[in-house]
C-alpha cells in the first residue's frame, strides 16, 4: 500500500481523513462530500457549497456530478470580485500558466518549481498605469513618448509588465531557497531573477512562504473570461480523484510531504500559543479561531486553519492513492491503465522488489 512510499503515511492518512472502498459508490461518495466540506469551510464559500449539496441530494443523478457542481458553486463565489480595468490582463495569464501546466507537466502537477522562460506570456501581465500628457517637450517628454511607442497606442497610458505570480524564492516551508538567475526570460519582461514555485496541490496555501490566513491565492481575481481561482481548484482537487491521482508520480508527493513534516518540525516542537495543541496531526484551537492562531518559526508564520488544510489535502492525495491500490484488479479499464502506464514503481506495473531482511 502507500507504505511503499512512507512507513508513516498509513498513520497519518488515517489520522486526517480516514479509510474508504472505492469499490462502493455509497463510501466513495461520502468521501468526495467530506473532501469538498473541509475544502470550503477553509476557503469561506461553506453555505454555497451546502446550497449545491442539497441540490444534488435532490435530483435524479444525486452526487454522480459532484465535483462539477461544486467547482461551479466556487466560481460564483469567487467571481463575486472580478480585476480592475488596470489589471485584467492578470486573470488571463494566470490562467494560462495553469492551463500550460496541466498540459506539460501532467504527471507532476503537486508542485510547480520551473523557469518562467518557457512558460507563456514569461508570467508577466500587462499594467496599464495612467500618466499625464508631459507640458513640455524637454527630455522626459521624449523619454514617455518612447516608452510610449514600446508598449502602447494611447499616449496617456503606459502599459508596463508586471509579475502574474509572488515570487516565492527564498527558504519556505516547501522547499529551500531557490538559486538565482536560473528564472529569467530571454526578454527580461517582468524582473523574474528565480523560478516560478507554485504548490498547486495545497491551493489555496501556494506559497510556502505565505501560510498566514486568508490564504493567498483566494485573491486571484476572474475577469469576464478568465477564472484561475477556478482553474487551480480544478487541478488541485483532481489530485484526489482517481483519474488525476493515477496520472500523478506519487513519489514526489511524498517527497514534498516529507519536506513538509521536516520544517514544521521545529514549530511543531516549540508551540508557544497556549491556545494551540496538537492533537492527531492536526492543531486544535482552544479558545480563538484557526486563521489567528499558529505555529511560529524561523521560515514564517502558518496559522492553524493553513497548517491543518495543507495536512488534509496531503492525506487526501495518499487516502485515494490507498483506496485505488487496494481495488486496483477491478478499477474500470481506463483507470487500470492508467495504473498499469504509471512511471511510479508503487502502482505501476513494475513493483519494487523488497529487500531480503523483508523476506525472511
């Protein structure tokens, strides 16, 4: 099972999310209705997703098209603030980047850590900024006009590149400090001096320097045609369903996990907030609320309701790694083979040999 990757995963999978049979639609759907209640809770869109959960409890298909459903009640939640006028083109790049990953790196989607060179747009969304006409025709006058000739049409704006994401280079709770230089696009557009770092697989917590509440990515505006907020939840929760955990290396899932577990060790081992406990994996709040509570370290601060999400959405990756091993024989053709393709010597079909002490 999911030992294969971690002697400790069993436990801790356990812990936070349980076990299930994926072979039995009444389990394997109260599992998908647990994943999702946690995941708005944490994002702030619980009574939406509550309105679409007894919509579906309702009609005829019930939670067949669960997951649809409830990526669409999100995006009516988070389309309730769209970008301004000088910031529109940031949905649109966003989402292209996401869209890029899901192509390019199928198999790899947990976390994102790579040059922006390749990546479209370089990461960089167009600002426009305001400026008034020049009264004079002296040198800044013709220094405008040429920025001017470079990026725009209307003299009155200037449109100047911007970054689409944070840049999250320096030691983190997700990885150590990234080198420099190893980011930046032939063109030079936006500033990137380090590579783009996104932990897809904890949206909305991305940046592991960034754990404080609310989580970041919770402000990636839509515009009227561009929804990365959306976009990024689909990806994210694809990973604990089974085509997209198939498709997933679970070795770097767990290697991540691993990353995880050492850096909090330390905060975990020194809680100063009397109001904080660890029960079960999870930080319990006596008195106050998850978002203003927290462990502090030398890599930041992570509230309790950003540490106990990121927990769960790694025990709900292995808990249906776990439950589709198990019924792996008489998973659907399509899923078999997914099984069967996988470079993960865990699943796939080159199992790993165990070591001879392990045999005696």
């Amino acid at each position: 099972m999911i030992t294969c990757y971690d002697p400790e995963l069993e436990r801790f999978t356990d812990d936070l999310v349980g076990d299930f049979d994926y072979l039995s639609a009444a389990d394997r759907e109260s599992w998908f209705v647990q994943q999702w209640t946690e995941i708005a809770a944490a994002m702030g869109w619980a009574e939406a997703l509550d309105q679409t959960l007894n919509g579906l409890r309702r009609s005829r298909m019930g939670f067949a098209d669960l997951g649809t459903a409830a990526l669409g009640a999100f995006q009516q939640h988070v389309d309730r603030q769209r970008e301004g006028d000088t910031k529109l083109d940031r949905a649109r790049v966003r989402a292209l980047v996401l869209d890029h990953f899901a192509t390019t790196t199928p198999r790899n989607l947990w976390r994102i850590d790579t040059s922006v060179a390749p990546l479209p747009e370089g990461a960089c969304f167009n600002l426009a900024k305001w400026h008034a006409r020049p009264l004079t025709a002296g040198q800044d006058a013709q220094l405008q006009a040429q920025t001017r000739s470079a990026f725009q049409s209307d003299l009155n704006v200037i449109i100047l590149p911007h970054r689409a994401f944070l840049a999250d280079a320096g030691p983190s709770y997700f990885a150590d400090a990234a080198p420099e230089g190893v980011g930046i696009p032939s063109n030079g557009r936006c500033g990137w001096q380090t590579p783009l770092r996104l932990c897809l697989g904890t949206f909305p917590w991305v940046y592991g320097h960034r754990l404080q509440s609310p989580a970041p990515a919770l402000a990636w505006k839509s515009s009227a045609s561009h929804h990365p907020a959306h976009r990024a939840l689909q990806l994210a929760t694809n990973l604990w369903q089974a085509e997209g955990n198939l498709k997933q290396d679970a070795r770097d899932v767990a290697a991540q996990w691993k990353y995880w577990r050492s850096a909090t060790a330390g905060p975990l081992a020194d809680i100063r907030d009397s109001a904080l406990r660890l029960d079960k994996q999870f930080l319990r709040v006596a008195q106050g609320d998850e978002a203003t509570h927290g462990l502090n370290g030398p890599r930041g601060f992570i509230s309790a309701a950003a540490f106990n999400y990121i927990q769960r959405r790694f025990a709900a990756f292995f808990g249906m790694r776990r439950a589709l091993i198990r019924a792996r024989h008489k998973l659907i053709p399509e899923l078999r083979a997914l099984a069967d393709q996988s470079p993960d010597p865990c699943i796939g079909t080159r199992r790993p040999m165990l070591r001879p002490e392990v045999l005696r």
